[in-house]
C-alpha cells in the first residue's frame, strides 16, 4: 500500500517523512509515542491510512494516522471560512457640486450614511466649473456641512484639501477606527 498523493501544500505523508524519529498520534486521538517512521507507516497501513506530519518544526515531528483526503478537505474548509469572515474596505465616491440644492443634498447623505454604516469609507469629491473656482469657500463650506452632518458615524481621514479645479475629503466608518 504506497499511496502517495501529489504535495500541494507542503504537508509531507508517508514516505516523504525525512525525520528519522516521529511521535506518532493514532487515528482516534490517543498518543502512540516516538518510534522510527518505518514503524509509524506499518501503523497507518495496517489502519488503512495515512501517516501525515502535522507538525514539523516541532522535535521530534508529530506525525497523525490518518485519511490524507479528509484532512486536505478539513483544512480547505477551515481556510474558506477564515476567507468569509474577513471583510474588505471599499472607498465608496460620492460627487458634488459646489451649488449643490438641498434634496440632493439630504439624498447624498443619506447614501453616505449608508456606505459609513456598512464600513466603508466615504470619499467626497466636489468639483468646480468655470467661475466657480473663485468662490473656493462656497465648496469647502458643502464638506464642512456633511461632516458636521456624519460626524456621529464618522471620522475624517482627509481634511478638505484642493488639488486643480477640486476639493476632496475622506471620511471614515467609526467601526473602522475603534
């Protein structure tokens, strides 16, 4: 029975255990002791498994009877599940306009609030036309007022900053930063 499956992981099985010594845990759990990896592969045979090193750096390596299939699959699920919970911030743009009216304002925040409750981070971006350039206050004004508006959601990341023809801060999720 030499069963080798290909190493994709790294994880050495059977004969490809280089330590001379292995302490051996058997199929159900219980510690067998520290015997050659000749001895160890008999074991796993006569069980119909497989001897795999679960810990390598550790002296001697700790080596499990077991099904090599099962534990490949045991571990992908314990990684697929560390994947789900982890949770990406997307930087969320919202666009403005310096003579921007109120509905659309109170509809802009209201999408802001949203994106910061969910976690993301809001980047504001209030563009100038024209003439408008100077009238600069009248823009930065807007931003003050919807980080007035979110600052109980929010912090800023970026403060107001002009670059060209426009003004753009950063604000983000409380839960981020706490």
């Amino acid at each position: 029975m030499n069963r080798m499956p290909p190493k994709d992981d790294g994880t050495r099985i059977n004969e490809a255990i280089t330590a001379p010594e292995v302490r051996v845990v058997g199929a159900d759990g219980e510690m067998v002791g520290v015997m050659s990896v000749a001895k160890g592969l008999e074991l796993a045979f006569a069980a119909g498994l497989d001897l795999v090193e679960v810990s390598p750096n550790a002296a001697p390596p700790v080596c499990k009877i077991l099904d090599y299939g099962k534990y490949k699959y045991e571990l992908q699920k314990k990684a697929n599940e560390a994947k789900k919970k982890q949770r990406t911030v997307e930087i969320k743009e919202i666009k403005l306009r310096p003579t921007i009216e109120d509905h659309d304002y109170k509809v802009k925040l209201k999408n802001a609030t949203r994106f910061l409750e969910e976690g993301n981070k809001v980047k504001f971006t209030l563009r100038f036309r024209g003439r408008e350039m100077s009238h600069m206050d009248l823009g930065v004004e807007v931003l003050r007022r919807y980080q007035a508006d979110l600052a109980g959601i929010s912090k800023v990341e970026q403060e107001p900053k002009a670059e060209g023809r426009q003004v753009m801060m950063v604000l983000s999720s409380d839960a981020i930063l706490s």
